[in-house]
C-alpha cells in the first residue's frame, strides 16, 4: 500500500554513510563552546532527544539528527549512551531514511519500548505525502532493523478530520497488557493541535482511539486550542498521577509564561484509554529558561522518571553553527509529584562526579557592590547557594563574569520573580520574537533562595528551591569570563551559603 502511494524507489542514503562522513571531518569541529558534561552531538545538527531509554545497563540517547551539516535537514536517529548520566559514548546512527516512506523528511521523532528482549523504536517515517508511524527493532540496542510491515500507523489510520501530514513523535506506552501510541497532530481544516492515541495488541496492527483534546468549546476540561501541532507527546505515570507532556508550537505568550515561540508544557489529568480523551486541570510550562524543546520521560529500573530536553531553541540563531555542530541536551533530571507540582532535580547519580569543592562562609552582600571570592570561579561546574534577600530588594548572582559580559540571575523580593538576563553574555541572542534576552519565573516570597546551578562552557541550569521552577539558557561568553560575582540592591543580602563543586568527567 504504501509502495503505491510513494512509488519512488528506496532512498539511496545510508545511515553508514553519515557516521563515515562525520569521521572524515570531525577535524573540522571547533571545541570552543562544547559543554563537558552535557550531551551534545558530535557534529553537524540535532535536534529532539528521541527513544530516551533505560536498556541493557544503559541510558540509550537517540536524537534528531543531521550528520552532514550543522542545519535541520534530512533527519536521522543519532545515538549516544551513558552508563553514569553524565558522559555519552557516541553510537553508530541508528536510523537514517533509505525507504520510500522516508522520502520526504526522513526519520523524525518517536520513543523507545522494550519487547521480548528486543528494543523497539516508534518514528515518524516522512515521506513527500504523509508522516506515518514506523517501528525499528533491535536485538543488541546497537544495531536497528526497520521492520518489513512499516508503517505500521499508515496515514490510512488517521481520521479524517486530522492532518495526515502533520501526524508525528510516536509515544509507545502500554497499559493493562495493550500498546498504546500518542501521536501530535493538527485538526485538518481548522489547523488546531491535538493529540491522537492509537491503541495495538501487537506493536505492527493499529487501531485509532481517539483525540485527546476537544479544540472547539472552551468550556471542556479537556479544551486545548491552538494553531499548530502539538509536537512530541509524552505521557507518564509520576508518583501515582498522569501527566502529560507535549510541545506546542506557536504558543501564545501569557504573561511571563510562554515567552519562547515554541514551549514545552505539563499537564496533570487523566487520559481515558477507551475513547482517547484527557482531562487535566492545569497547564505549566516545564522549563521558565530559554533554551528547552521536546522533552521525553523514561523510567528506570528503580522506578525514577528521568526527563532530557533538546537544550536548544527553533527559530533563533546558533553560533555554534561556525563550529560545525548545533544541538546539546539537558542534564537528566528526576521528576516527582509533590503536592499536585512537578518537581525537577539533577540526576542524583551526578554527585558522584563532583570534585574540588569550595565552601564560602556566610557573608554580608552589601548594596551596590558586587562581592566575589577567590578561587570561587569557573564555567564548568556545580553551584549551591542559599540567599537571604533580607532588606535588599534585589539580589543575586552573577555568572560567567569578565570583563564585558555577564548572565544575571536577579531575585526581586517584592515581586517574587526570578529573572534570568543574558544581555550581556557573549555573543547576542535573538529569535522570531526579537533578542532573546531575559525570562521570569514567579517564585514567591522566600526568605532563603536556594539555588543549584549547573554551569557548563556555554549553557547554565537553575534548579530553584527543591526543583519547582527550572531555567535553562545556552550563553556564549569568551573563555576569560570564569567570575562568579553576588550583589545586592535597595538594601543588604546575606550570602547564608554557597559550595562550588567541580565535576570529573
Ligand atoms: C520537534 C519536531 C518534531 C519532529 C522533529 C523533526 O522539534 O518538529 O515534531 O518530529 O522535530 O526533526
């Protein structure tokens, strides 16, 4: 069937041919802004982290992938894999578009599940017609077999009123002994987001559940309404809640929520497995930062959801694209549930990795003048402060300091807001939007801020108290900018503590 509607023959390039290319001229990669303890990818492009898995002993990093050159093109799935979270061995690609059905886009996203010893991933197979659901099997977690009944989700499946065009980023889950598979649409007249959940005895033999959300009475609890696909759908169990993952593009600004073109948001509710439909009762964004797009959660054997992003942004300018690799992911984080939140930490395994540590004694922050320490310096490391804002109106840290730039992150107690500004990083950022240069996340009135910062070459994670908020940002300061620098505005602070830890990698 699918022979005939895309009757050009197998697509000629071969996975094998981009990781020989990347092997050729991987000499040409400028090492200047690459992270030392983040994955990224080796070079040319990447984008969304895909099939993200626990298997075999491993963490397994597929990802959106263009080995040729440092631009989206023709997707592949590149691979990496980590035993300690924290360093990535690079894999050969494990998928790359040499079929018919691939002939347009080639292997766009999709997830990870295991069946009988076999790892199996879910893509979107895009051809010049239709995005159709795909399945690939291996039998060592290496080495990938696109199965012989592909697409196995054919864009027959896909009701009417949806686009079978823009129908992708297989989420494969299974509950009460079925497979069930979310996957990001777009009503087909309207061009309204919505979510399709297909439900198999099998993982090959499909059938259409139904939407996840109703995009037309605002007054539905499970009314979400949007122009544009709700990309890469993830849905999980969390300490006893569902929720709901998914990044909408061209999300609509809401006060200081929202402020990337694109956004990634959780949903808390309950999806209903016979009709499809998913009631929630809030929606958040995941990541108050810039730089955070299609995230994906996977368990491990100990019961722990880990969640890793694309630690990039669509839309805005890459100046790693002169050094011939774009595209770096978040730390893993473990998320939990507590008191209807989701909470984000830092893998817990990372602590195993610090080293050198330098602890300040409590300090008075005076106002107007920027107070630094020795030795308590670096671009590549582990921060953890505590603040006390106590008369000041605002306070902070100031990260990545030199002589002309600086990454300010500002608590303004009045408020309540933390802000991140990189104004004054490196090289200048901007996207659709305009420069994009500062965010705020409400944070409350806390009489102590606490604060765990990763720092990594070129980027920064803020996990804020015990991970309500996160705020991730890639910056491009010059090599000398290693200050550390705190202050205090309209009053005193009190620095109550703060360790520097390096990481061994
Ligand atoms: C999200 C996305 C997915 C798609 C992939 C293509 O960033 O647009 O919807 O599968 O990227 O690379």
């Amino acid at each position: 069937m699918n022979e005939k509607n895309n009757p050009a023959p197998p697509f000629p390039r071969k996975p094998a041919r981009g990781d020989a290319y990347i092997r050729e001229h991987i000499k040409e990669r400028n090492n200047r802004y690459r992270p030392k303890y983040h994955a990224a990818v080796p070079f040319g492009w990447a984008n969304d982290p895909n099939g993200c898995c626990y298997f075999h002993g491993r963490v397994h990093l597929f990802y959106q992938h263009n080995p040729y050159a440092p631009h989206w093109d023709l997707m592949h799935w590149g691979h990496m894999v980590s035993e300690n979270f924290l360093t990535w061995k690079e894999l050969p690609i494990a998928l790359g578009p040499d079929q018919a059905y691939e002939n347009g886009g080639g292997c766009f996203s999709g997830t990870a599940i295991e069946k009988e010893g076999l790892l199996c991933l879910m893509y979107t197979g895009t051809s010049k017609d239709f995005q159709q659901q795909c399945l690939a099997v291996s039998g060592d977690g290496v080495n990938f077999t696109k199965h012989p009944e592909n697409p196995v989700i054919p864009h027959t499946l896909v009701p009417d009123a949806f686009s079978d065009k823009d129908i992708r980023d297989p989420k494969v889950f299974t509950a009460g002994g079925k497979y069930y598979c979310l996957a990001g649409t777009k009503t087909a007249e309207t061009g309204r987001g919505n979510i399709l959940l297909f439900r198999s005895d099998s993982l090959t033999a499909w059938e259409p559940v139904g939407p996840l959300f109703d995009t037309d009475n605002p007054k539905a609890s499970n009314y979400f309404s949007l122009d544009g696909v709700c990309e890469c759908p993830d849905y999980s169990v969390i300490d006893g809640e569902e929720i709901l993952i998914f990044s909408p593009e061209n999300m609509v600004p809401e006060g200081d929520s929202f402020q990337n073109v694109h956004c990634s948001v959780w949903m808390r509710g309950k999806l209903d497995l016979e009709t499809g439909r998913f009631d929630y009762t809030d929606m958040k964004e995941l990541d108050g930062g810039f730089d955070f797009y299609a995230p994906q959660t996977f368990k491990l054997p100990d019961g722990r959801s880990i969640l890793l992003g694309w630690k990039e942004m669509w839309g805005r300018n890459f100046p790693t694209e002169a050094d011939s690799w774009v595209g770096s992911f978040t730390l893993p984080r473990e998320l939990s549930m507590k008191n209807g939140k989701l909470l984000q930490q830092p893998v817990r395994e990372i602590r195993k990795y610090r080293k050198g540590r330098v602890k300040l004694d409590e300090t008075v922050l005076p106002e107007g003048k920027d107070v630094s320490f020795p030795d308590f310096c670096g671009t590549s490391c582990e921060l953890v402060l505590k603040i006390a804002a106590g008369a000041a109106k605002k306070t902070g840290v100031k990260l990545f300091c030199g002589t002309d730039h600086e990454t300010v992150l500002c608590y303004d107690r009045e408020s309540g807001i933390l802000s991140l500004d990189r104004s004054a990083s490196g090289i200048p950022l901007s996207d659709d939007r305009g420069p994009s240069v500062l965010r705020r996340v409400k944070i409350g009135h806390r009489k102590n801020l606490t604060l765990h910062i990763f720092l990594d070459v070129s980027c920064l994670e803020v996990f804020v108290g015990e991970g309500e908020q996160v705020l991730t940002a890639n910056v491009y300061p010059d090599p000398a900018d290693t200050g550390i620098r705190f202050f205090a505005e309209g009053g005193e602070a009190r620095l109550v503590t703060g360790t520097l830890y390096g990481i061994r990698v």
